[in-house]
C-alpha cells in the first residue's frame, strides 16, 4: 500500500515526461531542436515556485477548489485502475474532467478563461465515442470491471484484435486530451492558453501535476483494456509508444476549428453507434 | 496565507495520507477507506506543499511602479 | 445482485423504491455533493468583458437578489442530480432528470442577457419535448418487463426490453441533460456567475453518466 | 466542405429544435418499426378494469380506505403498503414509532398526502414530482417579477 503512494508520484512524473516526449517528438518531426523531454517536469516545478495569488475578479472558492478536484479525481482513478475497478468510474472521471475545465475557465473571470471553458462545453461531444467503446467491450467479455477484462484477456488475447474499431475510438478520446492535438481547442493559442490562462504559480503546478497522472491514467486503462495483463516495463514502453503515435498525429495536423472539431467527433461516434449496434444485433 | 500554515496543512495531510495507508495496510481500516483518505488528502498535500515552499517569509518588496 | 456498477454497498428503502449505493453511484453521488457544497461555498467570480478597438474593460457585476435565485437552483439542481444518481427506480430516475432539466433553465433564467435567455428558452422547448421520450420509454419498459426497479431488470431475469426503448431513454436523457446537442448550453455557459452556470453541466454529465450504467443493465 | 456546412448549422442554437425532432422522430420510426412489443402482465399494480364503471379508465377497483392490493418489488421494505399511510418519509416513521402525533403531521410531507390521492406505495416519486412543479413556479413567477420591476 505504501507502494501503492509511492507508485502515485511516480506515476504523476512519469505521465510528465510522457508529455514532454510528445513535445520532443513533435519537435523534431517539425525540424526543430524542441525542449528537453524532462521539460514539463521543470515546468511543474518552476511554476510551484513562483508568486502565487487569486484574481480579484476571480470567484475565489470555485478558483482554488477546483485545482483540488483535478488532482484528487484522477487519484481515485488511478486507484481505480491499479484495484481493477469499474470502468464507468473511470469514464465518469474522464467526464468530470470536462467540469474541472469549465471550472478552471469560468473561476476567474478572464474572457480567455471564458472562452476556453464554453469551448470545453463544447468538445463535451468527444466523450461519446468512449461510452459507445464501453457497449462494445461490455458485449464481448460481458463485464465492466477491469480487472474481469483484463482476466478474459488472459485466456482470450487482447481485445484490441477483436474490437478494434472501440480501441480507435478510445485512442481517439485520449488523442483529444493531448494538448497540440487537431482535438484540443480547449487550450488553443488564440485564446492564450484556454481554461488554465489564469491559474497561476502553485495552482498551475497542481494543474500539471493533474495533467501528469492524467496522461498516465488514461493510458494505462488503454493498455489495460485493450492489451491485457502486461509486464510493468512493457506497459512503460507501450506508453511510450502511444504516445510518440499520438505525437506523430498531432504534428502532422492543425488543429480544427471548434465546431468542425465537434462535427467530426460527432461524425465518428455515429460511426461507432452503427458499429455496436451491429455488434450487439450480429456479434 | 502564512508559511507556517501553509507548511502545517501539506504536513497533517501528508501524515494523515501515509497514516491511513498504513492503518489499511495493517488492516485496521478496511482499504476503501485508506484509498478515499488518500485521494483528499494528496491534492492538499501537492497545492499547500507548493504553497509553503514559496511562501515569503518577510514583507514583499515595494513594486516598481514608473513606467 | 451485480449491476453494471458493481455490487451495491448497501440499499435504502424508501418503500416500494430503493436506493442502490454502488461504487459507481457512490462515486457520482459524492461528486454532486462535493459541487453542491462548492455552490452553496463559493460566491460568483466578476466577469471581464473588454470593449474592442479600446483599452476599456468592464467588470459584470451580480445583484445579490439575482445572485440568491440563482444560488437557490444551482442547489435544487444539485439535490436532483444526486438523486437521480443514486435512484434505484426507472421512473424516479426519470423524474429526477426532469427536474435536473427544468433547473438547468432556472440558473440561467435571472442573467440578464438576452442572448443567454433566448438559449436558455431554446434549451427549455427541447427538455420539455424530451421528458415524453423519457417517461414514455419508462412506460414502455414498464409494459414490457411489469417492473421498475433497476437492481431488479439487472438481473437478466425479466424479458428483454427492447432496443427502441432503450434509445427513448438515452435521447429523453440527451434532450434534458443537452450533452451532444451542445449549441445552446454552450451559450448558456456565457453567463456569469461560474459555481452555478457550472452546475448545468454537471448535472446533464451526471445524469448521463447514470444512464450509461442504467441502459447497460436493462 | 460538408463537414463546415454541418457545424454551421449544428452552432446555431435556433435550429436545436428541429434537430431534436429530427433525432426524436428517427426514433419513433425505429421503435414503430421493431412493433409489436410483448405485454408483460405480471404487473407491479395489477388492474381490473371495469369498462362499465362511469369512472372508466380511472377507476381503481376496491372500495375507499381499505387496504388495497399490490404487487410488491420489495414486500419487507413496506409492510404497510396498500394503506393510506401507507408511505412514511424516515422521519415521520420515526414519529410514528416513537409518539402519537404524526397523523397531525403527515399532511406537512408532500408524499404523504399526496400518496393518499394517488399511489398508495411510490411515495418518493410524489415528493419529486411535486418538486418539479415548485421548480416551474419559482422559476415562473422570478421571471414575471424580474419584468414587472
């Protein structure tokens, strides 16, 4: 259990160095030098040092409490991934994500912050391919605990293989996470840096250590989905790999405008609707 | 907000987390409840942790103001 | 007795109708409570509108009068989805979920803006049209099973209901909560007063995410 | 591109409506479609209906205050299910046990009375029911303050 908090910081640093591999990667796919991969672990620290306040315009209770439930939501679905739990749960999260964003945005008062948070409200559209991913995971091991997923996958092999078009759309939700992504028009740059433009110092560094653990969350619920029980190294290097994958879409793409960003999202869960359906008619 | 305040709350946090994981490793308390004290206490541990180690210790400078 | 959102925990008895605490209702019972605490917490932040081509900016400021109606819905709001959450009936549910519909509405029908208000209005055509999907699916499932109880039709005893139904609920739920149908919730968002605005649209995830789990076990 | 012309309109919050018919509608034709459902008759509240009674579809068999019967989902959560009073929120079956007075009141508890007129078992949903129309008429009536200020 000690192991288990010890894992927790871990695995906050290592979601961080994730993402700045994903910087590199698109770095040098751009032809330019990029920052160190260790860079957003700096970043992390550097902002825990600066001068910390609360706007005065800000609504200051919401303000600070939200950079509290960021961090403590994707405790629990860390823990929730490593007890084999619920899957709806850490969907849940992954949905409540979406409020502590609106949160962020809102809290301050800041028209950037505003706008960042009705985009977030916005590309809410992007969660339904995972719940759609959810139906076709549930149809074929016939539960939703991860740790009965990840058991069925033991005899049966990954599940990737017999549900690929979930596991594109799960990919596709983690994709629109990751900042630089054609997905993320929550944090564009012109609109400074969406929902997180006014949290500063210390609550940007709690912001960052949310997106950490975050990362790390999320893949290793991909990994334990869709691959099945993996060493712990080999999950390591799967997370990597994903996420140079990611990188090397979201260098090759601009970002979407936010309502074609929508459409298009929308339009691939229409596509998973008919799939699962299908599944569920024929499988 | 003081730095010794700042400093005390990252602490109690920080001893009540490992506390309760400790307690639930033993089996004192079911480990539920271990995982839900954790999952409060280390937000607050992080921000206020971050708090106190840039807290200043003396009054701030006065800002430079000729622009 | 296994739903999709785990073994309950325990069950309270209203009567004919229980309340099932899962993990996974537990989870998004706490976090309705937690914002509901934030809402009754935390006063509204003080909106910055900038007039363009100038350097003027101006801060938007909430009467206390407008401040309390929208306090009072926000928590109503809350108290509804907390119990739409943790419901252990189909119909509960989905009177639940109407009332998270028509207070959504109410948050924002003290701003005054007008472009808000003719979103929230359109908001509000579309949640009262779905409340007759939602509860003429749970009339269906009703008809077709002879039953309510959720923990009861999640034990795979009781006939199939079927897939239309099914999609009554999802989209009576979709019409009240607005989750794919985005455009008019995201100009409710323009609205100051950020603990309550965002109540609305943690009310329709919640409810949402709830009837994920209760569709899955039907 | 089509894609644009889609979230051109799908922005444009005037044409929700028809785009929630139009999702509605689909619908229909789908559940239309997979008709006929089967009837289930082993019903929570099993009904004789009298087609002669000049209460006709709203005649619920049995005569007034007497215990009337229902199926159950829970049979050991309401042993008083049937009777008038037979819904008790927590509180007044703790007034109930303890004094003498709750039949003063039960008529301070939206579902008790309410149950009386209509279910005699489902009390919760009374009480939300009821809520919902309270909703709707403080909401009603801010607004028609708020312009007549």
């Amino acid at each position: 259990m000690i192991g288990d908090l010890l894992y927790l910081i871990f695995a906050m640093i290592f979601g961080l160095l994730l993402l700045g591999i994903h910087r590199k990667v698109i770095a040098r796919i751009q032809r330019r030098p990029g920052p160190p991969v260790w860079q957003e672990i700096l970043h992390a620290l550097k902002f825990s040092f600066k001068s910390t306040w609360i706007p005065q315009t800000a609504s200051d209770t919401l303000f600070v409490s939200v950079v509290l439930i960021a961090i403590g939501i994707w405790t629990a679905a860390f823990f929730v991934v490593l007890a084999g739990g619920n899957l709806l749960i850490i969907f849940g999260i992954y949905m409540l994500h979406k409020i502590v964003e609106h949160g962020f945005g809102l809290s301050s008062g800041s028209p950037y912050g505003k706008f960042g948070g009705v985009r977030s409200v916005i590309s809410a559209a992007s969660e339904i391919p995972l719940f759609v991913s959810v139906a076709a995971v549930v149809i074929f091991t016939g539960s939703l605990e991860i740790g009965d997923i990840v058991a069925w996958q033991e005899q049966a092999g990954p599940l990737i293989l017999a549900v690929f078009p979930a596991a594109l759309a799960m990919y596709v939700v983690i994709l629109s996470k990751f900042p630089f992504s054609p997905f993320s028009i929550v944090e564009s740059k012109e609109i400074v840096s969406g929902y997180k433009t006014e949290h500063f110092g210390v609550w940007r560094a709690g912001l960052e250590a949310c997106n950490g653990l975050k990362t790390y969350v999320l893949l290793l619920t991909f990994i334990a989905v869709f691959f099945g029980p993996l060493p712990f190294l080999l999950i390591l290097l799967a997370m990597i790999l994903i996420t140079v994958s990611i990188s090397f879409i979201c260098a090759f793409s601009p970002m979407l405008s936010p309502f074609d960003s929508v459409t298009i999202q929308t339009l691939f869960t229409g596509l998973m609707l008919i799939y699962v359906v299908y599944l569920g008619v024929y499988g | 907000m003081k730095k010794k305040t700042a400093g005390r709350i990252a602490g109690i946090a920080a001893v009540a987390g490992t506390g309760a994981t400790l307690l639930s490793e033993l089996g004192t308390v079911p480990p539920w409840l271990g995982i839900a004290v954790v999952v409060v206490t280390f937000p607050l541990f992080l921000l206020f942790l971050g708090l106190w180690w840039m807290a200043r210790e003396t009054d701030a400078d006065i800002p430079f103001l000729g622009y | 007795m296994t739903t999709a959102g785990g073994t309950p925990l325990f069950l309270l008895e209203f009567g004919d109708i229980v309340i099932s605490f899962t993990p996974y209702t537990t989870s998004l019972f706490i976090l309705a409570l937690v914002f509901t605490l934030l809402v009754i917490a935390s006063r509204p932040e003080r909106q910055l509108d900038i007039a363009f081509g100038t350097d003027a900016y101006m801060t938007k400021e909430i009467s206390l009068s407008e401040m309390r109606f929208r306090r009072f819905m926000a928590i109503a709001c809350g108290l509804a989805s907390m119990g739409a959450v943790v419901t252990g009936d189909l119909f509960d549910f989905c009177l639940f979920t109407a009332l998270v519909g028509i207070c959504n509405v109410g948050i924002v029908a003290a701003v005054k803006s007008r472009h808000v208000q003719n979103a929230a209005y359109q908001y509000g055509l579309v949640a009262l049209a779905a409340t007759v999907l939602l509860f003429g699916g749970s009339a269906m499932v009703a008809a077709t099973t002879g039953t309510l109880s959720l923990p009861i039709l999640a034990t795979g005893t009781l006939p199939a209901v079927p897939l239309a139904v099914k999609a009554f609920i999802v989209i009576g739920v979709m019409g009240e909560g607005m989750a794919p149908f985005y455009a008019a919730k995201a100009e409710m968002f323009r609205a100051p007063g950020a603990p309550y605005v965002i109540m609305c649209s943690l009310s329709s995830l919640l409810i949402f995410l709830r009837v994920i789990e209760v569709v899955v076990q039907l | 591109m089509i894609i644009q012309r889609i979230s051109r309109f799908l922005s444009d919050f005037d044409n929700l409506m028809p785009l929630f018919a139009a999702a509605c509608a689909v619908i229909a034709a789908l559940a239309i479609i997979s008709l006929p459902f089967a009837y289930y008759d082993d019903q929570l509240y099993p009904k004789s209906i009298d087609e002669k009674s000049p209460l006709d579809p709203y005649d619920r068999g049995g005569p007034p205050f007497s215990r009337a019967e229902i199926r159950l989902q829970y049979p050991n959560n309401s042993p008083t299910a049937g009777y008038v009073t037979a819904y008790l929120t927590p509180f007044s079956w703790f007034l109930a046990n303890t004094t003498l007075h709750t039949g003063t009141t039960i008529v301070a508890h939206p579902g008790g009375i309410l149950d009386e007129i209509l279910y005699n078992t489902r009390g919760l949903d009374t009480v939300v029911e009821t809520a919902i129309l309270f909703i709707a008429f403080a909401i009603g009536s801010y607004i028609f303050r708020k312009g007549s200020r």
